[in-house]
C-alpha cells in the first residue's frame, strides 16, 4: 500500500455515517491507515477534518531517515504550521513521537512495532491497574465490615477521635468567650 500525503477540503459529502473522513475524502472504511489510526484512538471525532493522519502519515514517510520539524511538515502536508505542532504534540503525549531539539521522529520503526509496544505498555498498565483494583477492594471490604454505629464497635473509626477532639476544641473557646 502506498501512502500518499494529501491536503484536503472536506465537504458535507465526504463525510462518512460516524462522521469522520480519510484524505482522499472518500468513506473511512475503504482507507486502512484512518482505521487503524481511529483503532488506536490517534483519530478521533473531534479531528473532523482528519488532518491528524495527513501529519500521521507525513512523518511514517519523512522521518524514517531523520528527524523532521514542525515547519518542514507544514510545508510538506500543506497544513497550517500551529495544525502541525497541535498533532505532533499529540502524537508524542501518547507516545508515538520522540520530540528532540525542535524535530520530531517514530520512537519505533514503523506501524507493526508501534502496534506491539503500544500492547505492551497496555499490557503493564492493565496489570498495575489490577494490583491496585485488588488492594483497594481489601480495604473497600474492611471499611464495610465495620459497624455503621462507631458507638456499637470496640474501636471507633479514625476519623471519630479527630472530630471528638474539633468539639472539644470548639467547647472551650464557646467557654473562653
């Protein structure tokens, strides 16, 4: 597949039944690079115009030999130069670009390796997620074995020996008036 970088003006009848268009401005399911972009939550519907995969696809071509700048892509895609620095910023917060000295570059070698380390990222975060799902659940259960009536249990909870002690504060400066 070749992937061609191209400008567009979106019409009302580019626009596919979710919405979103590709760069050729045809419907979005014919254009394999926009879904897996839309997949992987790189295009999403706020970028009605899809200028994110105009830049996205600019950089898979340009930068594989070297880093490329903000200005070199907007000359390229014929985007507006702040449309540009918007996209790549974004592409870096979800850690598909490297920002180095003003130019931008893959932190991998292509798509598939993208795809993979994105996976695995996922993979840890799911796994850090549930370590601390479990531990919370621990302690959500212990919270809810305690008696509704702090009175009623041996020990009351935590927080009933700080509000004891904010009435006895407030007592003595109503008796100190």
């Amino acid at each position: 597949m070749i992937l061609t970088v191209a400008r567009r003006t979106v019409k009302k009848g580019d626009l596919a039944p979710d919405g979103s268009t590709n760069a050729s401005g045809e419907n979005a399911q014919g254009d394999e690079f926009e879904r897996l972009c839309r997949s992987l939550r790189i295009l999403n519907t706020r970028d009605m115009d899809g200028t994110v995969t105009v830049v996205f696809r600019s950089i898979l071509i340009s930068s594989r030999e070297r880093p490329i700048g903000s200005s070199e892509l907007a000359k390229t895609t014929r985007l507006n130069r702040v449309t540009v620095i918007h996209h790549l910023q974004r592409l870096e917060r979800m850690g598909v670009l490297e920002h180095e000295r003003h130019k931008y570059r893959l932190r991998v070698s292509g798509l598939s390796e993208m795809v993979e380390r994105m996976q695995e990222e996922m993979l840890e975060s799911l796994s850090e997620a549930k370590g601390m799902a479990a531990e919370l659940d621990r302690h959500f259960m212990q919270m809810s074995a305690m008696p509704s009536d702090p009175l009623v249990g041996e020990e009351p909870p935590p927080h009933t020996a700080l509000l004891d002690s904010n009435k006895k504060a407030r007592s003595l400066h109503r008796k100190n008036k």
